[in-house]
C-alpha cells in the first residue's frame, strides 16, 4: 500500500512540474509530498520544520520543500532565508539548480531586482540545460523593464522567444516585446510633434518680428508725411 501511494504521489508530483523528486522517499518525506500535492502550503512548512528538528527529514530535503512551499503560498521573504541557507549549507546539493531560480524569484517578489538579475543570470549561466532557464531568462528581462532599461529587457525577451519556443514564457515574452515596441512608437511621435511644435513657435516668432518690422516702416513712413506736409504748410 506504501509503495502504490508513493507511485501515485510521485506521478502527482511530477504533473506539477516537480520531475527532480526522487523515486526513493524516505517515510518521513511522504506526508510532506502528500500535503504538497493538496496545495496545503502550511502544513508542509510545519511538516518539513518537525521533520528537520527530529531527524526524520534531512535538512536538504526539509529546505527544499520548504522553499517550494513558501514561493507557492507567496511568502517570499521566508522563501528567501530558506532558500540562502539551503545555498549556504548545500552548495553542491542535488537541488541547486531549483533553489537558486527560486531565491532570484523571491529576490524579484520582494523587489530586490538588482539582486535578482543576478542571482538569476548565476543559475542561469551554471545549469545553461536545466528545464527552467527560459524562466530565468524571462524574469530577468522583467527586473530589466522595471528599470525601463527597454532596449536590454528586448534581448532577454528574445532570446526566451528564439531559444526557447515551447516555453510557457513564450507567450508573455512576446507581448512584452509588443509593449516595448508600442513604447518606442509612442516616443517616436512625442519627438515628432515636439520638433513640430518647436518649428511651428520659430515659424510664429518670425512672422511676429515681421509683423513689428512692418508696422515700424509704417510708422516711420506716416511720419515723413507728416513732417512734409507741415513742410509744405510752413511755406
């Protein structure tokens, strides 16, 4: 019976994207993976927390999922201690890959977006194959439009479109490339009539020092006249 459950927990486990979990569960990892798989966020945390304390879980393990579980329950601070002293403890663990993506996404969550271009640009350069580059690459070019540095977040953006064609990424790379280029068509016209409305002021200040030279030459004309006039009277 323990061993259908786990086929069928590991099977559940890896639809949901987690296809590192390794067929050998130790019994003290089974309840854990069973609340992950009902999404019970909280309880994992509790169970992988007790499993640590007394032994049952290895740390590596009890970080791992402790990681997961606070990223999916949206708790990215907690995600991002947990995630560090996984890194910090296990730097050649079999996880790794996984934890730093998810460290540069809390990083990115909690707006640390510096921070997180290069946590990510780490993972991403140490595991170039892992089945989450494509993320990286993408969040990346989010942190890159965040700071409107527009023309750098259009190379990552692309390269998660040429690259990486199945991507789920792929999709939302894209309409921010549209963004990005409805952006560059939008300055491009405030430049236009910018231009425009300079050329139309220089054209309407001509006109008007015309108009002031004309009325000058009217003025002083009118008064040649009169000077004759009274010239011609005083004879």
């Amino acid at each position: 019976m323990k061993k259908l459950l786990l086929f069928v927990l590991f099977c559940t486990l890896c639809l949901l994207g987690m296809t590192n979990v390794s067929a050998q569960v130790s019994d003290g990892l089974l309840p854990v993976l069973e609340a992950y798989s009902r999404s019970d966020w909280t309880q994992v945390s509790a169970l992988c927390k007790k499993g640590m304390a007394d032994r049952t879980i290895s740390e590596a393990d009890g970080l791992y999922w402790l990681v997961l579980s606070e990223m999916s329950a949206g708790n990215y601070a907690a995600a991002l201690n947990s995630s560090t002293e996984y890194l910090t403890s296990f730097s050649n663990g079999r996880d790794r890959a996984e934890i730093m993506y998810q460290r540069g996404r809390a990083l990115y969550e909690l707006n640390y977006k510096e921070d997180s271009i290069k946590q990510l640009y780490d993972f991403v350069k140490a595991y170039p194959n892992n089945d989450k580059v494509s993320f990286g690459l993408f969040w990346i070019a989010e942190s890159l439009f965040d700071f409107k540095n527009y023309e750098r977040a259009s190379l990552f953006y692309r390269m998660v479109i040429d690259d990486y064609p199945a991507s789920p990424k792929r999709e939302a790379a894209a309409y921010r490339l549209e963004i990005i280029e409805q952006r560059k068509r939008e300055e491009e016209l405030l430049q236009l009539l910018k231009v425009t409305h300079e050329e139309s002021l220089k054209a309407a200040e001509d006109y008007e020092k015309k108009v002031q030279r004309y009325e000058q030459a009217i003025l002083a004309y009118q008064k040649r006249i009169m000077e004759l006039e009274a010239q011609l009277k005083g004879r």
